[in-house]
C-alpha cells in the first residue's frame, strides 16, 4: 500500500471544519487527515447573539467536533510554530502547554480573523467582543450583573453608566448584538422594580451613513428605523475614540457615561500568519482560485485568513461563513485530486443571501438579489439559519428552545463556575476586589452595597445565580 498523505488542517471554523468533513464523507484510506483547533467543538457564531440575549441555551449552537469526525483525526491545542521549510508544525496544550511537533505533506490554513482594536486608547483593556461563546456568555453576565446593582443603587451618578450600553460598529454582528441587547434589557426591567426603562439607554455607534452597509441603503434604513423606535439611539458617521473605565468619547464630540462596551467594529488576520513567509496583502494570505498559495508546494488557504479572488467580481470573495464553508469543501476536493493527478476544481461562488435578525421577531433580509424585511425576513433568517445548523440533534434541540420561547419568558440568570467563584471570594476575603478579578468571577463592577452605598473594604461582591 502506498504511504499515506499527511493533511493538516489548521482551524475549526467554517472553513476548517468543512474541509474536515468532505476528507470524511470520501474516507480516503490514502490520506491521513488531522485536523487543529483551539476549542474541541465547533460554534455556529450566526446564532451567537441569541446566547447574549437568552434565546438559546449555550449549548444548543456547538458541536462537539469528535461527534462530527469519526475518521479524521482530531487535535485540541493552539499553532506555536509553522516551519514551511520542514513541513512541519509545532502545537501546544494542556494545562501545562506542553509542545508537539506534526509532521505533514499537505497543510491548510482556516486560521480565521482575531478583533481589531486599531490600537485606539482604552478599547482592548475595557471593550467586549462578540466572536467567541465565551464572549456570548460574558456579555450575558454584565448586562445581569449591571441590573441587579443597579436595582439597589440610588444615586443616579452611580446607576448611569451602569445602564448605558453601547455596540460600535453598524455591521450584522453589531446590529444583532444590540437588537438582542435592547430586546433582552427591555424584557427584563420589570423584574427589577427601582429601575424604569427612562433610565436605560442603548447606543449604536457606527462609521458609515446608515448600518447594515452590505444590504444597501434601503434595508439599512429601514432597520435604523425599527431599532429606534424601539429606543436605541443611532450615531451614524461617528467612530470610538477612546475608552476609559466609565467613559466611552466619540468622533462627534459626545462623551459617553457608560462602563460597557461591546466592540464589533473590525477584525484583522489571525497573527499565527506572520509565522509563514508568504504572499500577503493587509496581512491576509494570497491564494489562488485553487486555493493554493503560489509558489508554496502542498500549502492552501482559505477562510477569512485569506484572500481568495473572485472570478464574478474581479475582487476577492468576501470573508462569509458561506464562502468559508464551501471553499472548505473544494480545498478538500482539491487537495485529493492533486494526489490522484487530476484537474483541480477553481472556487467559485456567488453569495446567495445576506440576513440579519433586528429584534422583537423582525427582521431584514437580500436572497438573490430581493429584498425582505419584517417579520417574513425574520422568518427567513430562523429558518436558513436552522437549516445550516450541524447535526439533526442540535437542530430539534434549538426548534425546542425557541418554541419554548412562545410560552415562557427568558431566564435572567448568569452563567457562571460557582466553584470558581468560591475560590476566588476565598482568596480575596482580605482584599478589594479589582475590576480584573471581577471578569474571572463572571461579574463585571457589581457596584455598592448597604445603606451608605459603600462597599466595605475586604468584602466580597454580592452572590449571583449559576445557571
């Protein structure tokens, strides 16, 4: 038997992933096919903001990788080193991060995009973000934890920033972000009987002239025109400055009292690509529509690390889950027919639709080339989203979760490790609590406490619910 060709797949989103499950579905004995990830299960981040908001349970949108590849082997660790020159691959893991060193003949890179900060003051130390269902999990946390504190804070000076929440960027995630933000604030204010919904605000803090740029000016307007009247202040052509801890400061001129802030207004390549020396651009890797990095022998791309041209547009294709998903597929396809020596597939594809979900069960939608809007393209975004959905069990696990939904109302309850938790309130009897050790417990600036509002030195903050 010939000796078998080793494949690297480096990444566990879409495109990884799905480059993983065509290797599967053609269980080539010929290819030994390992695929790398930091998380050992895979997260549909199209439903991420559902997390945030308490329309789904956490578990409900991941997938245990194993459970999806039986036949290609799977690693959990993060990419320490890329030696192009010896094929090869150093990975660590483990609580004590120890190394390993993998051996390939054919290596894909579906490494993703990490946050782009753009170096602005403040923003990386007192920012959220939305790409991770950590980050889903701790936004889900400040928004409950905000409320409860300021449920018993009487001083508006101190409740303010507490119930000021601001998204900056007007893109799909930072519009359904703040859609489930204001949906999830507003439904739960009348658990808390000091607090009256004049006294939240929410705000979009966006660069262009309207949100939602990538479904054209009419959509866009449309759903600035719902979240408005649903009380979320707009500030179009307005960027971030600066963040300090209780102050968010503005390109208008506005000064902002707030100690949230979720930032969704850009991304950059994974870092991990400044290990290869490689054709770039903005730092993303250049392909071909093969999927080959030219003049690298067994080296492939693709995902949102990647610049991939478009034969339609002249462009590149854009960095969607759709396009990651199938380039996945012809990297797969592309790779095997190298082997077998025969003609490589070029990518091609023509984005089908575009939708986004903008809160209380409306929403806007482009599907080849038409426009929706209301509660029809809400109906659209569930049901294309659900029907993407990995593995039947997880899609009859969300159909329950939001039929639940008709009948029940949300859970206003935080996630957190109540073990964790123990062991940190342990260690800090002696001490103040900093806002550092606040996020590790799952609780961001619970406030003050008593008839004076003045925490006493050395207590612990107060004691939250675990879900």
């Amino acid at each position: 038997m010939a000796e078998k060709t080793r494949v690297l797949i480096l990444g566990g989103g879409f495109g990884g992933l799905y480059a993983a499950l065509e290797f599967e579905k053609h269980r080539d004995l010929r290819f030994e096919v390992t695929l790398i990830s930091r998380e050992n299960f895979f997260l549909f981040t199209p439903m991420l903001h559902e997390i945030a908001a308490s329309d789904l349970d956490l578990t409900n949108i991941v997938n245990p990788v194993r459970k999806m590849i039986r036949h290609v082997n799977f690693f959990v660790g993060d990419v320490e080193k890329i030696d192009i020159e010896n094929r090869q691959v150093v990975v660590s893991h483990g609580f004590d991060r120890h190394s390993h060193t993998l051996d390939y003949d054919q290596l894909v890179l579906a490494l993703g995009s990490v946050t782009n900060f753009f170096n602005l003051p403040g923003v990386a130390e007192h920012a959220l973000t939305m790409k991770s269902l950590g980050d889903a999990i701790q936004l889900r946390n400040r928004l409950i934890a905000h409320l409860e504190e300021a449920d018993t804070e009487c001083a508006r000076a101190e409740r303010q920033p507490l119930l000021t929440f601001v998204v900056a960027g007007g893109g799909f995630a930072g519009v359904e972000t703040i859609a489930s933000i204001n949906d999830f604030l507003r439904d739960a204010l009348p658990f808390y009987p000091n607090l009256k919904e004049n006294m939240l605000r929410v705000v979009l803090v966006h660069p262009g002239e309207f949100i939602l740029p990538e479904l054209g000016e009419k959509l866009g307007r449309y759903a600035d025109k719902k979240l408005r009247e649903r009380g979320v202040e707009i500030h179009a052509k307005s960027k971030v400055l600066a963040v300090r801890p209780d102050e968010i400061e503005l390109s208008n001129g506005e000064r902002i009292t707030s100690s949230t802030l979720v930032w969704t207004a850009g991304v950059s390549p994974n870092p991990t690509l400044d290990l290869i020396a490689c054709p770039k651009e903005r730092g993303r890797i250049k392909a071909n529509a093969n999927l080959e990095v030219e003049g690298i022998d067994g080296l492939w791309a693709l995902g949102d690390c990647a610049l991939v041209p478009d034969a339609a547009t002249g462009g590149f294709c854009p960095p969607t889950a759709q396009h990651a998903s199938r380039e996945g597929k012809i990297v797969a396809q592309n790779i095997m027919a190298s082997i077998y020596r025969k003609p490589k597939k070029p990518f091609s594809f023509k984005t089908l639709g575009l939708l986004a979900a903008i809160g209380r069960h409306t929403g806007v939608a482009r599907i080849l080339g038409v426009n929706f809007s209301g509660f029809l393209a809400w109906f659209l975004w569930r049901g294309i989203y659900w029907s993407k959905l990995p593995r039947m069990e997880k899609k009859v696990r969300v159909a329950i979760d939001w039929a639940l939904d008709v009948f029940f109302s949300k859970d206003f309850v935080q996630y957190l490790d109540q073990r964790a938790l123990a062991h940190t309130q342990t260690e800090t009897r002696t001490a103040p609590w900093n806002r550092e050790q606040l996020s590790v417990a799952g609780i961001d600036d619970p406030g003050c406490s008593g008839v004076d509002h003045a925490r006493q030195p050395g207590s612990p903050p107060p004691a939250t619910v675990a879900s």
